[in-house]
C-alpha cells in the first residue's frame, strides 16, 4: 500500500454528504420496489411515503428539528466511556453461545460510538426527495 496515501476521515463534511446522498438513493430504491410490486398495500405505503417526506416543514419544526440534530450531532462526537450490557453475537472473530449471549457481556464503549451505531438522521434525506 503507498503509505502516502491520506487517511480517511470519517467524520468530514464530503463523508457526510456521501452518506446523505447514499440514505437519498435507498430511500428511493425502497419507494421504487414498493410501487413496482404491484400490490396495493404496497403502492399505497409507497404514495405515503413519498408524500410524508414531501412535506414541507414550519418555521417552528425546523428550529426543533435543528435543535434534535444538533444534539445528535454532540451525542455521536461524545468520547465519554460508558459500560453496557452487549447480549448480541459480538465481533466475528467470537463465538458465543446463545446461554453467553443471554448473560450478555459487559462492554466499556463511548457515547459517541453507541450513538453512531444506532442513530442516523432521516432528516438529512427530506430536502431531497
């Protein structure tokens, strides 16, 4: 490998807007499978979807909108440690049982490590669609 190379950083602004771009398309992937099913429960989900995220917003949601992704934002950027209780298969290289898994296994991570697993703004796709 050319040790010249830069390393990624993930937390940029183009990342994000990568990921924005890549949430944007499997958003409309979904509606587009829903629509070409055929079934009409699906059709119907997918018009309600689409006109959901259509909406335009009021003054006021925006402002708490942008208060909820501003704290989600310090919440994923967070480095205090923190201990849980992980009951999932864990990293590939373990193999638990399922008696292990049932147990769980305490685990120290960050905040922001939780919050970046779990946590992904829809709302950077609305403007888009």
């Amino acid at each position: 490998m050319n040790d010249r190379r830069k390393k990624i950083n993930y937390g940029s602004n183009w990342i994000k807007k990568l990921e924005s771009l890549r949430n944007i398309i499997l958003v409309k992937i979904a509606i587009f499978r829903l629509l070409r099913s055929g079934d009409r429960d699906s059709i119907i989900l997918a018009d309600t979807l689409k006109s959901t995220l259509k909406i335009d917003l009021s003054p006021e949601e925006k402002i708490w909108i942008d208060k909820i992704e501003q704290l989600r934002e310090n919440l994923n950027a967070s480095t205090t440690k923190i201990s849980l209780v992980d009951y999932g298969a864990d990293k590939s290289g373990e193999h638990r049982t399922q008696q292990d898994m049932y147990a769980g296994k305490t685990v120290t991570t960050t905040v922001g490590e939780v919050c970046r697993f779990g946590s992904k703004s829809l709302f950077l796709v609305i403007p888009f669609i």
